[in-house]
C-alpha cells in the first residue's frame, strides 16, 4: 500500500503510511540519514545566527571605544590624540 497524503505547508508535502512497518529496512536508514543531515543544517544555522549577533555586539562595542578613545569624555569634543591624528592627515599628499 503506497503512502497516503497527509498535509502539506507551503511547497512540502509530508507523507505516512496507513500500514505498520510499511516501509523496508532500507527506508528507514535513509529517512534516519535525511533526519540527522536536516538537524545538523538547523544546528548551523541555528549557530551562524548566534556568531552573526555576537560579531553585530562586537563591531558595535569596538565603535563604542573608537569614539571613547577619540573623544573627551567631559566636553564630547575631539581629544588631542584624533586632532595630531588628524593634522598628520591633512600634511599627507
């Protein structure tokens, strides 16, 4: 007895069998080898979301320091250190 159709969400269908043990030894291994290639692609997106927001903290926080090490902290204008930087920018050709 073939599968019977069960459902579909958007462009996948999910299929079951009305019959126990319907599918071979075979299907099986194959359905528990799709199963765990699906779960490691969940687990590295899952992680690539992680890295993604952890390196966005990051770039935030070194901008955050930029500023901090250009800046005067009381004033908020620009520290000696970025107005020789600066200059010596400008002397540049």
């Amino acid at each position: 007895m073939p599968p019977d159709r069960v459902g579909s969400a958007g462009r996948n269908t999910f299929f079951s069998s009305c019959t126990p043990s319907q599918y071979a030894t075979i299907h099986t291994e194959i359905f528990l080898q799709l199963a765990g290639i699906i779960s490691v692609a969940i687990e590295k997106g899952v992680l690539y979301e992680r890295l993604s927001s952890a390196n966005e903290a990051l770039r935030a926080a070194r901008d955050a320091l930029a500023i901090e090490a250009t800046n005067d902290a009381l004033t908020g204008i620009k520290n000696r250190r970025a107005i020789m930087r600066r200059a010596g920018e400008m002397q540049q050709p």
